[in-house]
C-alpha cells in the first residue's frame, strides 16, 4: 500500500477520478502520469489509449471496461470496487478515456464516493470532444463559421423513457454540434436534424480514435455521412462533428496527414536506433 508521496502526494485510502485524454500517452497530464506510476490498484475502462493501459504492470489494473452490446461491468459494481478497494487502504485510480466529467460517469462515481465518506480527488484531462477535431484539423470553434459548441452524447441512459437530446432546438441553435459515442445512432440523430429545418449540405466528420495509432476520419454532409462512414468502415470510439468547421479540414488535411507521416517515421527511426 502506497503512504503519502512528496513527490506525487498520493494517499492511501483516496480514489483518484483521472481522465487519460484523447489516447496519444504524451498527452496525459503530469498529474495522471504521477499518478498512474505510484497508484496500489488501477480501475480502467476500454478507452484510454492501449499504450497507456499497456505502460501499467498488469498486478495493478483492473479491466472494468465497457462495451454496447457486449461484456460489460456494471457501474454499480464499478462504484462498490472502488469503495472495497479505498477502504482496504489502497490509493486507487479509476481511469477513464478523455474527461471523466465529460460523458465519463465522473459525476457518478463522485456522488457514490462522497455519501460513504471515501477520499477522492478530480483529476481533469483533455477531453476527446475536442481533442479528436483539433488532431484531425477541426477547429470546434472559428471566428468565420462557428461561435458556439454544443457537447451532446449518442448514447444516452437506455431506461430514459424519451430522449434528453433536443436535436430541433440544436438544429436552430447554429454553431458546432460536437457528438460523443454516436456511431451506431448517426442515421437516427443526423435524419432528427434534416427534419428539424438543417441544411442536407451541412459539413459532417467522424473521427475515429483520435489520436492513437489507428486514427482515421471520414467526412460528408449531413445527407452523405452515413454512406462515408460504412464506406470507410467507422466504428466506436468515435467523435462525429457537425457543422461548417468541419469543412475547414480541405484547407489543412494535407499538411497534417504528412506531418503524422513524419511522426510515425521519427518515432520507428527512434525505435531502431534504441534496440
């Protein structure tokens, strides 16, 4: 069990909320890194970048990771680990991909953690909702075509007897709609906003695990997206952009995907020369 650290004050007996970023390790915040070095045990989902999950001893993680329509560990059990863990005097990080309080169930977990008087802290990261855009030349924000960013989520809590999700109001909003894991709902949710009155034109990206090794990203309008992402083979995790700053990624693409050549190469000829 870990004592109070100078260094990195980790405590025995506190959970620590820890977001791990968009994927890319060096993205991590120092924080987390710290962290993640000097934890007893680590909780983490299936999103944080494999080579973060990897970097971990395998004695000091635990997969809690979940899956639509596959193996899942229920949250409550994720809730009730945490408390066990904490109480047997561990310090523990519960690990997720992006923020934990962006779509993370951070929230959650917080509340679970307080009503039993357990120790925690909130450890905030770069969030994939703007993250994932930003690496694949998106801008959420841009003086010429967008003011405004809605964050909404594609999949919602499936006991909801109705949507949470006003697609007309976000339709009339304007500015950049940003979806997290709305993959397999994109019919559903970009045919909500051509009825509410949206421009079948409207630029539509999707970018595919933002960051890490095996990025890619797919783009179209409003009434072609569903067609370019079964072209390319999209699937989760995935960030869907809506909006004209999506187009603005013509104007970037090819310098980006050049530089990400030349990254990949500097990093193998760093490999080479360390074995």
């Amino acid at each position: 069990m870990t004592a109070t650290d100078s260094t990195t004050d980790v405590e025995s007996g506190t959970v620590y909320l820890v977001g791990s970023g968009p994927g890319d390790p060096a993205l991590l915040t120092v924080r987390a890194k710290r962290l993640l070095e000097a934890a007893d045990v680590i909780l983490h989902d299936k999103l944080p970048g494999p080579e973060i999950i990897e970097a971990i001893p395998e004695d000091r993680r635990e997969d809690v990771g979940k899956r639509a329509g596959g193996e899942r560990t229920p949250q409550s059990e994720i809730n009730e680990r945490l408390v066990e863990l904490a109480r047997e005097g561990n310090a523990v990080v519960r690990l997720k991909g992006g923020d934990s309080f962006v779509f993370g169930r951070g929230g959650e977990e917080a509340e679970h953690l307080a009503a039993r008087e357990i120790p925690f802290e909130v450890v905030p990261a770069v969030t994939s909702a703007i993250a994932a855009p930003a690496v694949a030349g998106i801008p959420v924000t841009h003086r010429d075509h967008a003011s405004s960013v809605s964050f909404v989520t594609g999949h919602e809590d499936p006991t909801k007897a109705e949507s949470a999700v006003d697609w007309d109001a976000l339709a009339a909003t304007g500015g950049t709609i940003v979806v997290l894991m709305g993959v397999g709902r994109l019919p559903d949710y970009t045919t909500a906003l051509l009825e509410a009155g949206m421009a079948p034109e409207t630029p539509v990206a999707l970018i595919e695990r933002g960051t890490w090794p095996g990025q890619q990203v797919a783009t179209g309008t409003l009434e072609t997206i569903v067609d370019a992402r079964d072209e390319a083979g999209i699937s989760p995790p995935a960030v869907t952009v809506i909006g004209d700053v999506a187009g603005t990624r013509d104007s970037v693409v090819e310098f980006l995907e050049n530089e990400r050549s030349r990254s990949a190469n500097r990093t193998a000829d760093r490999g080479g020369e360390n074995r």
